[in-house]
C-alpha cells in the first residue's frame, strides 16, 4: 500500500470512529432519557450554537484519546488482541474525558448511567470495527497486496526466529527480501534453515542505493557487532529507510524513535522524514483540495498551451520521464514539453555545457529547447502538468523536486539520499533560494533543512514565497 492509500484508510477511520461514536451517544441518550421526558420531547428540542460546540469538543477529546493510544499510526506488526487492547484503553479515556467536560460545564444529560451506556456502546463499536479492520486487510495482504519489502541484518537464531514469525503470519504484509550478514560459527546452522543470504556487511549500502527496501531489521547481537550494527543504522538513516531494531538503541543523530509491543517482541523503530499523524494527514488532504481546484481553475490555460505546442512543431504536447519519488520508487512526472522531439538522444552532444555542478544537468542557454518552451521554463508555466502527479500522490505541492533516475545514479554522497525519504514537490526551498543558480552541494542542503524543519507553516511560507519567485523567473533555465 502507498503512503497516500495509506492515509487515506487512516483518514477514513478516524472519520468512521467519529460517527461510531456519534451513534454510540445517540443510543446512550435515548435509553438515558429521564422518564417525565418522552421521545418526541427530546426531538423537538432546539439546538443551541453552545451545544454543537460542546459537541464538537467532546468529539475532538474522543478524537485525541484514540490518536494517542496508536491508534491511527501503523499496526501490521500488532496483533488483533492488541488492537482490541488499545481500543478499550481508549474508549475508557474518551469517556473520562467527556465526562469530565460534561459535568464541568453543567450538562444534565451526563448522568452516571449516560457515561455508562455510551462507554459500553462506544466499547462494543471500536472493538467490532478493528476486529473488522485487521481481518479485512489479513486477507488482502495473504493475496500480495499491500506488502513492504523487509530487510534482515544478522543470521542468528532471533533473526531466524523473526523471520519466521513474520512468514508465518501473511497477514502481516511483508516480503522478506532476504538476509545479510557476514560468515561466522553458526553460519552452518542458518544455511541448514532454508534462508539464503543477500550479501555481506559490505554490500548493503548498495542494496540500498539500487532495490526497493522499505525497512531494514537489525538482529544483531550488540554487545559482539555495536560498530557494524550502528554503522548500518546510520546507513539506513542517511537513505531515509525505517530501521527496527530487536534489542537497544542507537544514538542516532537525525531519526525519531518509538518502540512498537509486537507479537515477536520489543521492536524499536528509528525513523526519518514526516512522521505520520494528523499534520501530515493534513498536508495531503491540502494537496488532494488545491490540485484539484488548480486543475479546474487552470483547465482554460492548459487547454491553450496544449494548443501552442502543437502548432508549434511537431511532437507529443506533455514530456513523460521517469523520476525517482519516495523512497526511490520510480514515477512517471508529466510536464508540457519544452524542447524538440529528440532532445533526450542530444543530450550527449551537449553535456560539456552543463552550467551546475554535481550529477544534475542543467543549461541556460539550452539549444533544444523550443521557442514557446522558452516562454513556458521562464514562467514556470511548463510545471502545471505536475498537478495530476500531486492529486495521484506521487508528489506533494511542497516538497524536495524529483530528479531523473540520470542524476540520481551519479550520487556520490549517501547523505544526499535522504531526502528520498519524503514525497517529492512542486516547489521547496530550493526554488525559492535561486534554483538553478545556487550549487548541487547547497540544494541538497535545502532539502535535508525542509524535511528536519517541516511544519504545515513551512509549506505554507514555501508556497507564498513560491509566487513571487516564478514571477521573477529567479534561477529558471
């Protein structure tokens, strides 16, 4: 499942808890009524400003009752009684809470025997709609959707042991795509399980760099291999990759952690990027909204420089390339064509020109480029296309820009591929800070200083300043 699937299913639940829980108050309320109050009597009753919006208060500390308890965050490596668990633990706190709001501020309805129906209704709700939840997506995943790629470090018998716990539960949703590990004295015993080793120490940073690896399990033992151990952490942080590890914690200097109770065990989770929540909810819902209003608010201009570009010359209307997005999955990224139809096999013709430093391919004065195409760089306007990649969720409005799979494999510097850890976008600081005119090392800079100081604020700063530099044409060649 994508990140953007993702958080749509998260977003979907919180709003299905809503109303669960709105029916659980309705239910509690009608069976609560006091006896000289008949039904017809309660539902003739005016609703005041001042009621709807202790209601809805009520509904935001209901809300962040469940959003603390992990509700919201990912569960695949918890088990259905945990989820049943922390649904309990949060319909009690939801309750205390709006009790506690009901008899301070003098609400006659909340009776002790109200908070008594509401809780066991709320209770009866939440517990049915996870067990619900965990058993629908158990069998999507037992068919091969919505699985991540696993990798294991280590080959010992809690490596083995995770390994196969993760195997025996499809449910779960993850490949494992292998194991590595250097030879050591109980290597005869793991080749005697049936697992087969990837590479050694050695070769992971490559395995990174080139395969799609969701996140990397560290089952090594401390105490022996801290150096190795910590070293491939880092390794995985500087990428952006999550890291859980079966035993300790590294002092990382840039992932947050949280520890996760799994049916395996104490797992500890080291994690780069936007930590998922309701701001990073929020970021993606403003996205879905703007691209879609861009899109029909703009339909008119495309419709025109469509139009331009095809009687211009000859060639396709929109240019099609592929660019590395999160976590270095490949997407299509669309933008109006600017050049002549063979610019991408005149590329090696020209690459002596290249104006900026590092693997990115960059030229001012670039002589495929057409003279409309000149028109739409220098306005941005070439850009609008990227709209649909940001509705489709491939990119984001605010966020670090894609780059060709070129330039992405002359990376030279790990550090650097962090800033794959987070969905690509339209604009980032580096628009803004001069573009094309400031150096490859400093860019990169930019977008590691987005993704550990993002904010919703920050993105809203980036696209303010956004304007006024596309109209300035500041860096754009």
């Amino acid at each position: 499942m994508t990140t953007y699937r993702r958080r749509v299913l998260r977003n979907t639940l919180k709003v299905f808890d809503l109303l669960l829980t709105m029916g659980a108050f309705l239910l509690a309320t009608l069976i609560a009524l006091p006896a000289r109050m008949s039904l017809e009597e309660f539902l003739s009753m005016r609703v005041s400003l001042g009621n709807l919006v202790l209601f809805s208060l009520m509904l935001l500390m209901w809300h962040l009752a469940f959003a603390s308890c992990g509700l919201y965050d990912s569960r695949r490596m918890l088990g259905c009684l945990a989820d049943v668990r922390d649904a309990l633990k949060a319909a009690f706190a939801g309750t205390v809470l709006i009790g506690i709001a009901g008899f301070g501020f003098h609400v006659r309805m909340f009776s002790t025997k109200f908070l008594i129906i509401f809780w066991i209704a709320a209770c009866c709700a939440s517990i049915a709609s996870r067990v619900l939840l965990h058993t629908t997506l158990g069998k999507v995943r037992k068919h091969g959707r919505n699985l991540r790629h696993i990798l294991i470090v280590g080959t010992g018998s809690r490596a083995i042991e995770f390994a196969r716990t993760i195997e025996s539960k499809p449910e779960m949703g993850y490949r494992i795509m292998g194991f590595v590990d250097r030879p050591w004295a109980g290597s005869a015993e793991f080749n005697r399980s049936g697992y087969s080793i990837l590479c050694g120490f050695e070769g992971l940073e490559e395995i990174l760099r080139t395969s799609v690896v969701d996140e990397v399990v560290i089952a090594l033992p401390i105490r022996s291999l801290h150096m190795e151990a910590a070293s491939i952490a880092a390794a995985c942080e500087m990428q952006g990759i999550t890291i859980h590890v079966l035993s300790n914690i590294f002092d990382l200097r840039l992932a947050n952690s949280r520890a996760d109770d799994t049916e395996g065990g104490l797992l500890i989770t080291h994690y780069t990027g936007l930590a998922e929540g309701w701001r990073t909810d929020a970021k993606r819902l403003f996205d879905i909204v703007s691209s879609s209003v861009l899109l029909l608010l703009f339909s008119p201009l495309l419709l025109a420089i469509a139009a331009l570009i095809k009687l211009s010359g000859p060639g396709p209307v929109f240019f099609i390339q592929r660019r590395v997005g999160l976590s270095k999955r490949q997407f299509k990224m669309y933008k109006f064509r600017t050049m002549v139809p063979d610019a991408e096999q005149r590329m090696r013709d020209i690459e002596h020109l290249n104006n900026v430093s590092g693997p990115v391919f960059k030229i001012k004065d670039d002589p495929r480029v057409t003279l409309i195409g000149k028109f739409l760089r220098k306005t941005s306007l070439d850009e609008l296309p990227q709209l649909i990649n940001v509705f489709k969720g491939e990119m984001s409005l605010v966020g670090p820009r894609p780059l060709p799979v070129r330039d992405y494999e002359g990376f030279n510097e790990d550090w650097q591929r962090r800033r794959f850890s987070v969905r690509p976008g339209m604009t980032c600081l580096w628009q803004i800070t001069g573009r094309s005119s400031i150096p490859f090392e400093t860019w990169m800079e930019l977008d590691l200083q987005y993704i550990d100081r993002w904010s919703l604020w920050l993105d809203l700063q980036i696209l303010m300043r956004t304007i006024p530099a596309v109209f300035k044409g500041v860096g754009a060649v």
